[in-house]
C-alpha cells in the first residue's frame, strides 16, 4: 500500500510553501506502510529558528487552503524542530544544525521517497518530477 493521491498532493502543496520560505532540502517520504497513524513525512530545513517558523507559517497557510488543519503542532516555542500533524501528512520542519543530527532520512531510509516536482529541484528541494 502506498500514500494515497490526497496525501501526495497535500506533500507537494507544502513542499512548494516550504520552498517559497527558501526552506532546504525538502523531501517526501511515504511512510504509509510502517505507520499506521499517517502516509507521509514532508522534512524540511531553515537555517534559523526564525526561517523554522516561516516555513512552518507558509505550509500552514497553504495547506489550510487545501482544507487541511492541523491536529496537533510542537515545538514552534523553540523553532528547532517544528512537527505538525496533518494527518495523512505529518510536517517536520527542523533548523539545520538538528537535521543533520537527528537524520530523519537515515531512520526512515527504507520508506519510498515521492518525488517532488521539478520546479523544486536545487538547492532547495529533492529533485524529481510528479504532477500535483
């Protein structure tokens, strides 16, 4: 089983919002068959506890427009590592000093990466192409 197309789409809406506040190195993992509780982790880096919360403004704003509200949010106080819950999307948002530490990639490198469009490609942004 794989993330469904909702939660997909809902990746690449905040990946582009994420990419508009010059987050970087934006992926997508589909986690949906390890975890019951959701289908995709979107991982994202700012270079500083303001850019954290930014980023995590932009992706709010953009999936609310989408009709997704958020379930639960943690750590904005801090701005080092921001998760919010979407619930077939859960949002890490992490400074980059804690990403590189904490490695998300590595602990869930078994899971599928969902490419993300190619107009996010760079430094930004995981390269690949899927239509939204």
């Amino acid at each position: 089983m794989v993330a469904d197309e909702t939660a997909r789409h809902r990746a690449v809406v905040a990946a582009r919002a994420a990419a508009d506040k010059k987050a970087r190195e934006i992926i997508a993992l589909d986690v949906s068959e390890r975890l019951v509780l959701t289908d995709v982790f979107l991982v994202a880096s700012g270079d500083n506890e303001r850019q954290v919360k930014a980023i995590v403004d932009g992706i709010d704003e953009a999936l609310h427009r989408e009709g997704a509200k958020a379930s639960r949010r943690e750590g904005l106080d801090e701005a080092r590592w921001v998760l919010v819950d979407y619930g077939d999307v859960v949002v890490h948002v992490q400074h980059q000093e804690d990403r590189e530490y904490y490695a998300l990639e590595r602990l869930w490198k078994d899971c599928p990466v969902i490419e993300l469009p190619a107009d996010l490609e760079g430094p930004t942004a995981a390269s690949g192409d899927v239509s939204a």
